[in-house]
C-alpha cells in the first residue's frame, strides 16, 4: 500500500516537473520573442526621430549661407554705388572745367579788343575826334565792362604791391624814385591783366624795381 503511495506522489511530481519545464520554456520563448521587437521599435524611433535633426541642421546650414550671400550682395552694391557717385563727382568736375575752359578762351579772344577801345577812349583825351563817333566807341566800352563784370572777370592794375610772377609779366626793371620803396615791388602797370578768381586769363605788364 505504502508502495503504491510513494509511486503515486512519484508520478505527481513528475508531472509537476514537466509542467515547470514547459512553461519555463514558454516564458523563455516569450521573451525571446519581445526583446526583438523592443528593439525593433526602438529602431524605429530613431529613425523617425534622425530625419527631423537632419533638415533642421540643413535648414540652420541654409539660413546661414543665405546671411552670408546676403552680406557680400550688399558689400557689393555699397561699392557700386560709391563707385557710381565718384564718377557722377568726376563727371561734374570735367563739365565745370570744360565750361570754364571755354569761357576763358572765349573772354581771351574778346579782350584785345576791348582794350583797344579803352585805348581809342584814352587817346581821345588829347586827339580831337568827332563826338558821336566817340560816343559809340563808349557805348561799345561799357558792353565789355558790362560783360566781364557778368563773368566775374577782375582787372589787375594795382601798383606799390609785391611782384607776383603768378600774376605780373616784369617788362622792365628800374630804381624806384623812392628809397623807401622795397626791391622787387610794382612801380607802374603797362597793360592791365585780368583773372576770374583765383585763375589768371592774362598776366599785367610791369615795371619793376630792383
């Protein structure tokens, strides 16, 4: 009877063993079969998660050439507009010097003659000359003034000033009939000159003294 018993419970914790055995195993095969797919989803994640840091690098790469494309574009449209504006002042100066160049040219032709009627006038002085003739010759006169007064045109006829070979031609060179008159100082003026500010159109001829 005893015998019986013990190969009953025998059998009942063979049973048990094997039971232990096989779900042992189903656990193991579970969590063979999850870690794979754990990984798996991870995977996954990155993946979507890597494409995202990706544009957003590429975006800030983008953002920062288009900066830099944008700072040269202005350097260089700085540049062109100050090279313009230079060569706009550049330009202006040549039309103004031009323009003063042909003035002067054209007053250098008109001033003979005007100082021939200044000379016809003082002549008459002491030639008897018919009055309505020299009236004209006057009138012809005060046109000259009148015009180089128009354009600026200054007489240089001062005398008891340094000479200045800027603005004198020295025909002539002599004593001064006063001791306290410096060397080098004009006595009289032969022909006067004439300049427009500060640039001469035609130099007086002087005495001088030594």
């Amino acid at each position: 009877m005893e015998e019986q018993i013990n190969s009953s419970e025998q059998e009942m914790n063979e049973t048990d063993n094997s039971s232990a055995v096989e779900n042992g195993h189903e656990e193991t095969q579970e969590d063979h079969i999850n870690t794979p797919l754990d990984s798996t989803q991870e995977s996954n994640q990155n993946l979507n998660q890597n494409p995202e840091g990706e544009v957003a690098e590429e975006e800030l790469d983008l953002v920062a050439q288009l900066q830099t494309d944008l700072a040269h574009t202005k350097d260089a449209l700085l540049r062109k507009a100050a090279e313009l504006e230079n060569v706009r002042k550049r330009v202006q100066k040549e039309r103004i010097s031009l323009f003063e160049d042909a003035r002067i040219q054209a007053l250098q032709d008109i001033l003979p003659i005007a100082e021939d009627m200044n000379r016809t006038l003082e002549a008459s002085a002491t030639t008897e000359i018919d009055s309505s003739f020299l009236q004209g010759v006057q009138m012809v006169a005060d046109k000259f003034k009148q015009l180089f007064e128009r354009y600026g045109v200054e007489t240089i006829s001062e005398t008891n000033v340094p000479f200045n070979v800027d603005l004198h031609d020295a025909m002539l060179r002599q004593p001064a009939s006063d001791s306290s008159i410096p060397s080098n100082t004009v006595l009289q003026v032969l022909e006067s000159g004439y300049k427009i500010g500060t640039r001469v159109i035609k130099h007086a001829k002087v005495i001088v003294s030594e």
